[in-house]
C-alpha cells in the first residue's frame, strides 16, 4: 500500500484509541492484518433510537489511494435502517462517497455513522423496504428495527410479539433469518410473509 | 450605461464561435421557473455531464498557489497537515488555500487534482470545467432570486 496511506492509518489508528469517544465506549477500532489494509470497527447504537444499548460491526477497507478515497465501509452485523442494506450491510452515506474529504477520518466516519442511525435520509435509501415502512408504518419500523438490534446486536429491549411471530415460523421449519426477514419486509403479517418465503 | 454585455453577464462570441443555444434555452426554462414548476426538468437533467460532483481545481490558480513557511510558533502548537496528519517541522513549506488552510504540497495537489474544494472546510477553489462553473452560477441565481422574492414578500405582508 502507498506509503502516505499507511502513515496515516497508523495516525489516525492512534487518534482513535486516544480518542474520547473511546473512553465512553462509543466507538472503536481494530486492526485486521498487519498491513493497515483492513480494519473493523465498532460504533454504538445512539440512545433514543431503536438501536439503542446495541453495538454494530463494520468492515473498513483501506484503499490504496487513501485519504484521497474514502475508505470502504459496510455493516457486519445486521441492521433494519433505510440507509443501509438489510441483506449486504452496504451503507449509503454521501461522506463515504461524492462528499468525502481527504480531511475526514475513522474517527468522523464512525462519528457519521453514528449520526447515520440517530437520523435516517429515507428519500435516499439503500434499502427500499425499509425506507418504505419508514415513512408509511414507522412505528412499526421503530419496533422492528429495535428486534433486529435485540436480535443481532445486543440491544436490550425486547419485541414479544416479534419473538412469536418468527418461533411460530420457525417451528413450521422456516430457517429464523429469513423469516424474519420476509415478517419485517411484510409489516410482520404472518401469512403474508410465509407466503413471501415460498415463492423466494 | 452598462454595456450590454455585462448587464447579461456574458461575453462576446469570439470569432467563428456558436452560441451555446442549448444552455440558453435551459437558462430562459429555469428563470423562467417553468422548468422547475411543470416537469421534472432541472439543470442536473439538461446537462448530465453537470451532476454538480465538482471538477479538478483550476491548474493556473493551483499553480499559483500562495506557498508559507512553517513558523517556530506553529511548531509549538502541533500545528499537523490535516491530509497526512504528519505535524510540521520548521522551516517547512506548505500550500494555502484561499480559506487560509495550508497543506504539505504533496498532500494537497493530488487533492486539487481530484476536486476543487478544501479537504478541511469544503471552500470552493475555481475550476477549468465550464459546465460545473455554469451549474454553479446557476445554483448562485436560484439562491438569488429565492431571496429576492423572500424580500418582495415581506415587504407586501411583513
């Protein structure tokens, strides 16, 4: 990798650990390999949004021509947000495009993201159905995504009737992730959702 | 009395030149507002190489580029260079953009060479790229005429 993006991973690396957002556990990074082109990170879910108390993984990829290019960003862990794919973990996020600024960081990228999942863009999704139930059933977005982040993140509040609906589904030997998937993607009509899984 | 060639803002066709009619008839559309009002047209979609993502910075005004010398008192204060995030060292040379941020030379010009806006503050730098300087004149006049009718308003019921 070019040397000046390497200096400045190992900068920034740095940065970020002394960093106070660190020490309040907000967010975080790892090193992957050894050599500075890949990393994980780690950003708490915002409190007063469903993924509050949860904590979600990012793969960051470094590329060559770093800080000139922004670096590549997706979720590991899986999420229920308009902006980012319930399916790849792909984010939308104009700064990790168009509006990135060689100035920019890890540490304002995680910032951002976190930013990300305290106020939604709907009318510029990556995941249009969830951007949909965003804005036509959003408390029912709210409860479902708070599911997912209890799910999939630790996040500590539980949705009952949510748990219910994929163990039923379950126990009719659907695979729990993808009924999950197809309740949430049909506003947890049971019916509707299994018949989303047979014709998938 | 104002020469007629600034009163529109434009300049005379050198010879042989054509007038851009296209771009003449996308400016009478949208200050007209009939663009904006009865289709989905805008300046974006008459122009899809101006989708408003900004060209390199001009070369002349990048070449010209005022070059500062590192002070002791910089040196004292960590001042870094926000690209590398390497910190200064004496003596050093840096570019400064008209924002009055400076950069390390190596660290800014593959910048500007990519976009025409400072990595620190988003400060425009001009461009050589007649479209993106056209939309952004374009955008200046809509901002314009958006006020324009602000104070007309209040002016009527304020």
């Amino acid at each position: 990798m070019a040397n000046i993006a390497v200096q400045r991973i190992k900068r920034e690396f740095k940065e970020v650990v002394k960093s106070e957002e660190v020490a309040e556990c907000h967010i975080q990074v790892e090193l992957v390999n050894d050599s500075f082109t890949e990393l994980k990170g780690q950003i708490a879910g915002p409190p007063d949004t469903p993924y509050e108390g949860a904590t979600f993984n990012l793969e960051i990829k470094i590329p060559e021509t770093y800080p000139f290019n922004p670096p590549k960003v997706k979720f590991l862990t899986a999420i229920w947000h308009p902006n980012i794919s319930s399916v790849t973990g792909a984010i939308c996020l104009d700064i990790l495009k168009d509006q990135w600024a060689a100035a920019m960081t890890l540490r304002t990228v995680l910032l951002s993201l976190q930013a990300l999942l305290a106020a939604a863009e709907p009318d510029d999704p990556q995941d249009a159905v969830v951007a949909k139930q965003y804005k036509e059933n959003h408390p029912i977005f709210l409860k479902t995504a708070r599911h997912w982040a209890n799910i999939y993140a630790g996040g500590t509040i539980r949705e009952d009737d949510y748990d219910n609906r994929v163990i039923q589904l379950k126990n009719m030997g659907f695979d729990p992730h993808k009924a999950r998937v197809a309740l949430s993607t049909h506003n947890w009509n049971v019916e509707r959702a299994m018949e989303h899984i047979l014709n998938y | 009395m104002a020469c007629y060639f600034d009163e529109h803002d434009c300049e005379p066709l050198g010879e042989g030149q054509q007038p851009n009619h296209l771009l003449h008839l996308a400016r009478l559309l949208i200050d007209s507002g009939v663009a904006a009002q009865d289709t989905e047209m805008d300046f974006e979609s008459l122009f899809p190489g101006a989708d408003g993502k900004p060209p390199p910075a001009s070369k002349n005004v990048v070449e010209n580029l005022p070059v500062i010398r590192i002070t002791e008192g910089q040196v004292a204060r960590n001042v870094k260079c926000p690209v590398c995030l390497g910190e200064y060292r004496e003596g050093e040379r840096a570019k400064e953009l008209p924002c009055k941020h400076n950069f390390h030379p190596k660290c800014i010009l593959p910048w500007l060479k990519k976009t025409n806006s400072c990595p620190l503050c988003r400060h425009e730098l001009p461009t050589d790229d007649e479209q993106y300087e056209e939309f952004k004149k374009q955008k200046a006049r809509a901002k314009q005429r958006e006020q324009d009718i602000e104070t007309l308003h209040s002016s009527m019921y304020g």
